[in-house]
C-alpha cells in the first residue's frame, strides 16, 4: 500500500552509515626546544591497566625525546612517562621508575609505538610496529594525573612546565589512542595501520591531529578531553605546527551489499554462486585510502569457496566477491560456516560473516505472469522476488512473465512489486521435484484523489479555521495516507 502526506511530498531517503573521519591527513611536527600539547587530565587520570600508542618520528641522534608525560602534585615525580633516550632505547617512566636500558628505537622514519601497562602487577610491555620489543616490571596502581598534568612532547619536571630541552621531541606525532585495557598484539597488529571507530570499546581519548589549525587538538571520542598547543589559548611560541602526515594510517571505508551470505536451497550434485559486494566509499581518493582485505573460512567448510580471497579495492570501486557452494558428497540438510573479512578499513578491521546452505532433493520449476488487475495487460519490469535471507529474484518481461527456471525444492514465500501498482505476496508456493509450478500475479494499483487539491488561508493572530478535504480512491486496491505537517521556514 501506498502512503502520501497531505502536501503530496513523497521522497525516498537513502542514509549511508560512515564515520566522521577520512585520513591521517595531519600531523603535529616540534621543534625540540620548547613545543607541546596539554591534554585534559582526565585522559590519563586513574586509569590502571592501559594502552598508549601513536605513530612517531624522531629526527635528532643525540640526547632523548619525551613523547607522552602525566604528572602529579609531587615536583620532579615522572608518574608516567615515555622517554625515548639516545644510547638507552625507550625507556618507560612510572612514580619515578625506569629500567636502565630498554628497545632501541629507528630515527628519520615513521614507526608505531604502543605500550601497555598492567596496573596490577606493573608489568609493561613494549610494541614497536605491532612486535613485542620489551617488557619489564615498574610501580603498579592507578596512574594519578594533576589538572594540566598531562603533556605531549615535553618531560615535566613541574607540573605543565619546567621543561628541559635536551628532553623535548624534535620529530612528528600522530594517531594517538589511549585505551583503559590491555590491548594484546594482534589487536595492535590489527587497528595500528588505520583509523578506528571514535566509540571503540574501552577507547577513552582519541587525538588524529586532523584539525590542521588552531589552537585546539580535539578528542574524538564522547568524552571530549580535548588538548591545547602550546602555553595558552593563543598562538605563541610554544605552539607544534601542524603539517600535513605521510605515516601510514589508512582511511578507506567499506560498505557491503550484505552482512551475512546465504545460498538458501541448493539441489544436491549441483553448486550456486552467491556475489558479496564490498565498495570503497571513502571521500578522499589516495593510495592511503585503498582497502586491503583478506577473506578466511574460519570453520574451513569444504563445500564452500571465494574469489577472490584477498584484495584491494580502491577509493570508489565495488568488488564483487564470488561465494560458491557445491553440494557434492553432502547430505540433505543445513549447514552453516563463518568467513573473517579483515581488512585495514576505518570502519571495519575484522567482520565474521555467517554463511549458510539449505542442501535439498532436486529441483522443478517455478514461473508465471504478472498483470494489471484492472486491464488484464501484461506488466513489464515487474520484480518477482523470494522473501528470505537468500537472494533469487526475476524481472517480468515484455509479456509480463517471469522465470526462475531451474529452481530447488523448497516451499517458497513471494512477493511481487511493480511501479504504480500496490505489493502482491503470493505465500506457500511449493516446488517439488521435476514440477512445474505456475504462479501468476494480478497487481492492484491505488490512486489518492483529494478536493480540494490545494488549501490556502490567511488567518489573522488568535483566528482559527475549519477546512473540509475529501480524500477518495478511484483505484482497485487499498489506499493508506497520513497527514504531516510541514513548515517551509522551519517553524513550528
């Protein structure tokens, strides 16, 4: 059945489901004297098991680099602290502690860092591009972090100040997460080469640095613990400069015609082909934004297989992804198995796809015609689909017939659709094998007439008014309509 609003307004909205961001577009760069960035204290405030990780880059051979410093009420106390020294690797901070010596460190070069922290027994370990580099034990509890105690680029000696510039970062900052559990490496392994989802479980601060100007570096995440560059709301000199990145974060999006594929019934000795399409929609076109995916049959059904298994799909392209399930050597019945897409997508990294096949005795044939209830005409370009999770679908043609020829035992549920003319089911439409099944359609149509067509009043302040309208349906089938109201400037 139709619906129509009293303006006679009928519009048809498609919404398409993205994130908010496109790439690692922008980094922030310090000069290794006096740049910083304060962070909302409450980023790193009590947490106890966590994970800090960035992409980097070091420029200078000589003396060290601090990246990220939490600071509490004690002067001189480094509660947390990454402290990348020359000669000693990354050495990790926490209430004062560090180890001797730690991972060395690549400088001149983009490179992941991300550190855990066990706030229960100390332990931390380190990952530089997705690999374990070290690990050790420093004071274990809550991290406590004073308001403007949190600080990127500089080694606190005061809280928010008193920097040495034999410790400042003198190189590029992007893509800074800060999680409140501890992620494990295949999950940094997984996200550290794009972006990811701003309400990601335990995500608690997300800096991309995409602002490219002003003063303000913002938190993506709902919490919104929001940075400032430099000393003050204004720019001065203490302020990172905003450049544009090249680490290599990945920004595609992918988009799939289905979440789940289902080959429904298959007649035993035969296969069927069933396409997955997944399509880069990503607003910027770059190579940093191609989507590289593998597929994996994680139950390793041997009825089933896909081509192709492993890809990229460029910024505006769809792939179609081939699923074919062959009945060979199987039994009557269902079976169900789960194909992993991982990719390096912004809005996906890993999807567990369900796939099922319904195995059934032979086949018969299914076919019929579609009219026009009022005229007995046939119409053409009518849709004859299946209502279920699998696809099988036919178009009318010019004789208003559709075939499904070939078609598995199975009782089926149809419904048949056509421009102007109201939907038509057809339930319990039941094939056996070697059948030949008839099923024809009579497609009604309804048509809203309404008088007056249009209404125009003027009323004064306070003034009301009663208009009659008379809505008749001059057409074969049910009519349902509704009333909106709808201001042109916004009213109410």
């Amino acid at each position: 059945m139709k619906k129509f609003s009293i303006l006679f307004i009928f519009s048809l909205v498609l919404f398409l489901l993205s994130t908010d961001h496109a790439l690692a577009g922008y980094a922030l760069e310090f000069d290794g004297n006096n740049d910083y960035i304060s962070l909302d204290n409450r980023a790193m405030n009590g947490l106890s098991d966590c994970t800090v990780e960035y992409w980097l880059y070091i420029e200078r051979e000589d003396q060290a680099a601090s990246t990220i410093s939490v600071a509490e009420s004690q002067p001189g106390n480094n509660e947390y602290l990454h402290y990348f020294q020359f000669g000693a690797g990354l050495r990790p901070h926490v209430r004062g502690e560090a180890p001797q010596n730690g991972p060395e460190f690549p400088v001149d070069e983009w490179f992941h860092v991300a550190l855990t922290r066990d706030g229960d027994n100390g332990q931390w370990i380190a990952y530089f591009n997705g690999e374990e580099v070290g690990r050790g034990n420093l004071p274990s509890g809550n991290i406590r972090a004073a308001e403007g105690g949190v600080v990127i680029g500089q080694d606190q000696d005061d809280v928010g100040g008193r920097f040495d510039p034999t410790q400042a970062l003198l190189g590029k900052i992007d893509e800074m997460r800060i999680w409140d559990f501890i992620r494990s490496e295949e999950e940094i392994n997984t996200t550290m080469n794009c972006m990811v989802s701003d309400d990601a479980e335990g995500l608690v601060a997300y800096y991309r640095f995409d602002e490219a100007e002003g003063q303000v570096v913002g938190d993506l995440t709902e919490n919104d613990y929001d940075g400032r560059l430099g000393s003050n709301d204004g720019e001065d000199n203490a302020d990172p400069h905003w450049v544009e990145s090249d680490a290599p974060v990945y920004g595609g999006m992918a988009v799939f015609s289905s979440d789940l594929v289902a080959f429904g019934p298959v007649a035993q000795e035969r296969s069927h082909q069933v396409d997955l399409m997944i399509s880069n929609v990503s607003e910027e076109d770059d190579e940093w934004h191609a989507i590289e995916f593998t597929l994996t049959d994680l139950d390793e059904a041997g009825w089933l297989t896909f081509e192709p298994a492993e890809g990229v799909i460029a910024v505006g392209d769809t792939l179609a992804v081939g699923f074919t399930a062959s009945t060979e050597d199987l039994d009557l019945g269902e079976y169900e198995t789960t194909v992993r897409f991982e990719a390096n997508a912004a809005n996906v990294q890993r999807l567990d796809m369900p796939v099922s096949l319904i195995v059934v005795a032979g086949a018969g044939r299914l076919h019929g015609y579609v009219t026009d209830a009022a005229t007995d005409e046939p119409v053409e370009g009518a849709l004859v689909r299946v209502i279920a999770d699998f696809d099988m679908a036919q178009t009318t043609d010019e004789d208003g017939h559709y075939d499904f020829g070939d078609t598995p035992v199975y009782t089926y549920r149809l419904l048949c659709t056509a421009d102007d003319f109201l939907p038509m089911e057809a339930a319990e439409v039941e094939v056996e094998a070697d059948d030949d099944v008839r099923r024809d359609f009579a497609l009604l149509h309804a048509v809203f007439s309404p008088r007056p067509e249009q209404i125009e009043v003027f009323l004064a302040p306070g003034e009301s008014i009663g208009v009659p309208l008379t809505v008749s349906n001059p057409g074969n089938g049910p009519l349902t309509w509704s009333v909106e109201r709808l201001f042109p400037r916004g009213g109410d």
